[in-house]
C-alpha cells in the first residue's frame, strides 16, 4: 500500500512513548467491513520479578483513525510497561548487558543524564538488580521528576542548562561520575547500541502480533534506537513495509532522512540562537545523528508541528477517552 505523507502524519497518534503506529494491511476499512482482529501473543500467567513485566504490550486498533484513513491503524501500547514507557525495553537490555560482560556487579553504579522516561525506567530496574542509580537533569525540569526519581532511590543531580559541549552539560555529568568510580556504568543512552537491541524484541513481537501482514511502521526518534532496531527486523522480514519517521519542529532528522543533510532552518548561518527552536514536544527531534539512529532503515519522513500534535492529542483524547501527553500526538 502507498500511504501518502498525510496518512502518514494521521497516523502518528498518541497512545504509547514508545510511538509505534502501524498501517495495518491493504484492506479498506469500513464499519460493514471490518479487518478481523489482531492477534496478540499469549501471556504468562505468571512472570518472574520486575523484567518478566516489560515488553510483549499489547497491539491496539485506532477505531477512529481506521475509519477516517481507511486503514486498519494499530498502535503499541507502551505505557503497559510497569515504568510506563518504551524505555523500560532499553534500561533492562544496558543493565542487563553490563551485568552479563562483567562491566556491572549488584552494587555498582549505573549513571545517565535524563530528563525523562529513561531515568525513571533506569531507576526502576537498577533497584530491581540491587543497582545503584545516577541521574543528571538540568534545573530547569520540572521538579516533580527529580522527585519521582529519588522516590526509586535514585541519586539526581541537577545542574545549570548548557551546551552538550560544555563540561556541566546534564549527560556529561553522568559521564564523569561514572568514570569517577570503579564497577560504574555510563548508559550513554543515545550511543549504547544496546538500546537498538532492545528493540529487536519489539520488532518481533510486532511480527509476531501482526502475522507479518502490515504496510508501514510510524515513529518519532529520539535516541533512535526505537525506529532502528524495529526496522531492522521489519525489513529483514519484508523489505517493502515502509518506515516513516515524525519529525518535530526545529529537528534535523527529517532532512537528514529527505535530503541526506543533517540541517534544520532554525540552525541557519546568522540565524541560530542558543535556543534554536521552541516546541511543546519533548524527547523527540535531534540535531546530530546517533549511533543509533545511523542504524535505522527509513524509507521517508513527515514533518509536524505543535498545532498538529496538540490536535491530534485532542482528537484522540475526544474518540477513546484516554489522557495522553504532547508528544504522543507525534506517535512518540
């Protein structure tokens, strides 16, 4: 199927951070004509401690969407993760790794700059391993994230709002309090391929639930380790579903997928300020490519903008009930 750049934006709503939108098969949707339901994969009755509660979340059709797009419109729902995000996925696969190579031990330290989903998801699983956890966020967060943060035991740092150039910046503070003390560990979020890994799992599971019979995966990058690791297994299982990327406002990563060129206007000669850009939507847009995201296989991108992120919210908040935050309207 050959979705059109404004399905595609249609599609990106909120219903997970994670920010996994599927296109569904070819069939047209219509409420006489309805796509059989998809199949979701069977469940444990019990799981083992904290990591046997991440992952295999449950796929769920956007009646709304479907009908006003006329594709069946699946959505990831990653808020089922006991941290209540996709970020769950990628703090048990760095802690995991560090613990299995020897680089971690119960005990040690593991560290990160953050100033969203992937501290609390660190914290939780870090306490879970009996992990000591390091969080740096600029002052300027919300406080109630450092709160939530020391809540799971976690030692947080706030710090001034700098350049990542500059030796203060959030992360680089993380960085250096690992590499202050012996069995500490960076998780270096946005290079850690162990991110991209995590995600594999995510890709199967979409496999899994979908039957392998979808026309195009739709997500927001931040990290870029979601977008990357579940291109990777939908295009090894089918090399024409399409991958398309949502972009926010002031982000390179759609030029950089468009046109080759790791360029935003707001960074224009004579024009760029120390804050470039101003949007409501958070965690996702980048100005320089990851490791991660340098891995991903996408096929287009599609640009967005805060009216329409919010109006999506609004719109999916209007048709199922369910509060939803700003960069959920982006499929993030």
């Amino acid at each position: 199927m050959d979705v059109p750049s404004g399905a595609l934006w249609g599609m990106a709503v909120a219903l997970a951070a994670a920010g996994l939108i599927l296109a569904h098969q070819a069939k047209r949707w219509s409420p006489t004509n309805p796509v059989p339901a998809v199949e979701q994969p069977s469940a444990a009755a019990v799981v083992e401690g904290l990591h046997g509660l991440i992952g295999n979340t449950r796929l769920v059709l956007i009646r709304s969407l479907s009908e006003a797009t006329g594709c069946k419109i699946l959505g990831k729902a990653e808020f089922q993760n006991p941290g209540g995000s996709v970020k769950d996925r990628v703090a048990l696969e760095i802690i995991s790794e560090a613990l299995s190579d020897g680089r971690l031990a119960r005990g040690g330290l593991i560290t990160e700059g953050s100033v969203g989903s992937t501290g609390v998801s660190l914290a939780m699983v870090a306490a879970a391993a009996g992990i000591r956890c390091f969080i740096a966020m600029p002052d300027d967060a919300a406080i109630e994230k450092s709160q939530m943060l020391e809540a799971l035991g976690a030692e947080v740092r706030r710090v001034r709002p700098v350049s990542i150039a500059h030796p203060q910046h959030f992360v680089n503070v993380a960085r250096r309090r690992a590499a202050a003390e012996d069995g500490a560990v960076f998780a270096d979020q946005f290079e850690n391929p162990a991110n991209l890994r995590a995600h594999l799992a995510t890709g199967a599971e979409i496999l899994e639930q979908t039957g392998g019979q979808l026309d195009a995966f739709v997500a927001g990058a931040g990290t870029g380790g979601t977008i990357a690791g579940v291109s990777q297994v939908l295009k090894k299982h089918d090399p024409s579903i399409r991958v398309v990327l949502v972009d926010p406002p002031g982000s390179s990563l759609y030029n950089k997928v468009r046109r080759g060129v790791l360029y935003a206007q707001a960074e224009a000669e004579g024009t760029r300020r120390r804050n470039p850009y101003d949007t409501i939507v958070e965690g996702i847009g980048l100005n320089r490519l990851t490791a991660n995201f340098a891995a991903a296989s996408v096929d287009d991108a599609v640009r967005g903008t805060d009216q329409e992120a919010v109006l999506m919210v609004l719109t999916f908040f209007s048709s199922c009930k369910r509060t939803t935050g700003r960069k959920r309207g982006f499929s993030k």
